[in-house]
C-alpha cells in the first residue's frame, strides 16, 4: 500500500478513522501513501478511471458503490487477516472480525475483513419516556428498516447489549428489562446496552495485469 493513491472516506468521518487506524495497525502512516479524501460514489469513480489505487469503504454489506462499480470493472478485495486484527483491536477495541461472505461482490470465497459496531446514542438528559418509546419503536418496526436495507438484519435484541460504548439509559433498560421479562427462552443480561448493527470495512483495489503478475 505505500507510495499507493488510496480513498479513505471524507475527512474526519467514521470511515476515515477507520481507515487510518487500521492502516496504522499495519505499520503505514498517511505519509507513506497518497491521500485522497473521497466519499463512496467517488472513491468508485476514482478507481474506475484509474485516479486511485485503492479504496476504504465502511458499510452494511451490500455496498451499492461497489455492486455498481463491479459492473464491467475488475475489483479485488484485501483481506484483514483475523489474528492481525485481533492485535488492532487491543488498542482500537470497536473492531470485531467479520467475513464478507462469498457472492456478496464478485469474490468467489469467503473475505475476511474488520468490522464495526454501529450504536444508537442519544442524550443522557433524554426522558426515560421518550428513550423507552424510541428504542421499542426500533425493535417494533424492524421488519421496515430490514426491507429497507438488508444490513438492519444484523440488528437483534438478544445481541443489543453487546460491546457497550455508553453508559446504559434508563429507558433502554427499561425496555430490555421489560423484554427480558417476557422471554423467558432468551433472557437478556442488563450490564451493558447497545443497539447495533455490523458494518463491513472494505478495501477494495483495482487489479492491473502488472500487479497479477
């Protein structure tokens, strides 16, 4: 990847983080490549007209940049192999192992990559009311934001608290109690909280007869 023109998401988004974390976890610095800070169609733009080597892109699995950039365009997606992730996430503890599974793009086989959880926050000062009716109105009209995109059926109460990275409100206890208590089959741990969906950290770089040689 050094000495490569590489897409890392728009400046100071949740993508561009994600990229320079993990290219430091790999021992590169935004020194040892070229920059460019370009948001999804136009990081797929750059790589079809040959202006980037490479791309960061973080999203719910499908990617609509990437299927339509397939489309008459040869891709590869970079593995991030499990173990070197696990060593990432020592210090960068909101990466968790995913696998891109195979036919989500063009790859044949199964691709490895880093993940991220995504959280509903909202302000501590917030009525227990009003979190209470917001996080059961999530839950309710689930089957809408599923149709919707079918990253949201990452989303599931029963792993809704998993990888707290806030203080737990009151109102969503109270609605994961409340759950927990009409569940008997599948209780529900009330130490932490978090609403999440998996979003998928792609790199995705262009292929060039050279670079299979």
């Amino acid at each position: 990847m050094r000495g490569k023109r590489i897409a890392v998401g728009a400046q100071g988004s949740g993508v561009e983080v994600a990229t320079r974390a993990l290219l430091e976890g790999f021992g590169i610095t935004y020194n040892d490549v070229k920059v460019d800070y370009l948001g999804y169609a136009e990081a797929a733009d750059g790589l079809k007209s040959g202006k980037l080597d490479a791309a960061f892109l973080t999203s719910g699995l499908p990617n609509s940049s990437l299927m339509e950039l397939e489309q008459g365009f040869q891709l590869q997606m970079v593995a991030v192999p499990a173990d070197k992730l696990a060593k990432i996430a020592k210090t960068k503890t909101y990466f968790v192992p995913m696998n891109i599974p195979k036919g989500t793009y063009s790859n044949t086989e199964d691709v490895p990559t880093a993940a991220i959880l995504n959280a509903l926050v909202v302000r501590s000062d917030l009525s227990e009311n009003d979190v209470y009716l917001l996080t059961k109105s999530l839950f309710e009209n689930l089957p809408a934001l599923q149709n919707a995109h079918q990253a949201a059926k990452d989303i599931d109460i029963a792993k809704a608290q998993t990888g707290l990275v806030a203080p737990l409100h009151a109102g969503a206890k109270r609605y994961y109690d409340e759950m927990s208590a009409t569940t008997a089959n599948e209780p529900i741990s009330g130490d932490t909280v978090q609403t999440t969906e998996i979003e998928a950290t792609t790199e995705t770089v262009k292929t060039t007869t050279e670079e299979k040689k």
